[in-house]
C-alpha cells in the first residue's frame, strides 16, 4: 500500500514538473528566478523522499559505542 502511495506520489510530481517546465522559459525577474529555483528544490525532495519509499531505504541505526565494544568483548570471548 505505501509503494503505491509512493508511485503515485512520485508520478503526480513528475506530471506537475511537466506542466511547469514551459514556462520556465518565460523567466524575467529575479523574483521569478528564485520561484522556480524553489520548485525546483521541492520537486526533487519530493521526488527523492517517494524514491527512498519505492527502494525501501531506512534510516542507519546508530549502534553505542559501549554497546558495541561490549558485543565484541562476547564475541572475542567465545572464540
């Protein structure tokens, strides 16, 4: 269910980057410049957060460093 939410999150922007790339090229104003450098930005965190859903990326799981030395202790322990 949350890959296709995904999918169609991710076409939907795509769709959307379609319908404004044209006028991008009518551009005159710094102000407008910055719009569509913001756009541009959302799009591709838009983007990049539907493509992690679709890859099923996971946030890194930080290990303590205690816990660490002491898992390797047991394991130096056993062998």
């Amino acid at each position: 269910m949350d890959k296709r939410n995904a999918l169609l999150k991710l076409l939907m922007a795509f769709y959307f980057l379609y319908l404004a790339l044209p006028s991008i090229r009518e551009m005159t104003t710094p102000a407008s410049s910055i719009f569509w450098a913001a756009w541009i930005v959302f799009f591709l965190l838009v983007a990049g957060a539907n493509i992690g859903t679709l890859l099923d990326i996971k946030k890194r799981q930080f290990i303590n460093i205690e816990e660490y030395s002491e898992n390797k202790r047991i394991f130096l322990k056993q062998n």
